[in-house]
C-alpha cells in the first residue's frame, strides 16, 4: 500500500509539474505576442528620459 502511495504522489506532481511547464510556456508566447515587451520599454524609457 505504501508503494502504491509513492507511486501515485510521483504520479501526481509529475503530472503537476508538466502542466505547471505549459502553463509558463503559453504564458510567455502570449506576453510576447501581444506587445507587452514593448509597452514596458517604453515606459522605462519615458521613466529614464524624466
């Protein structure tokens, strides 16, 4: 029963952490495609030109 416990846990965040990897992924394309890179730059310039 105590394998069966180990074995399930491993399982579970195995599975967890392959999600967690594509969750991180998409989010950077997403971020990277709508813009957000170049709004920041251009916010940290304006910043820096002050």
């Amino acid at each position: 029963m105590a394998v069966f416990k180990a074995t399930f846990w491993r399982l579970i965040s195995g599975t967890l952490g392959i999600i967690c990897l594509s969750l991180m992924a998409t989010l950077g394309i997403l971020l990277k495609n709508s813009g957000f890179y170049e709004l920041q730059s251009t916010i940290l310039l304006d910043w820096t030109l002050v």
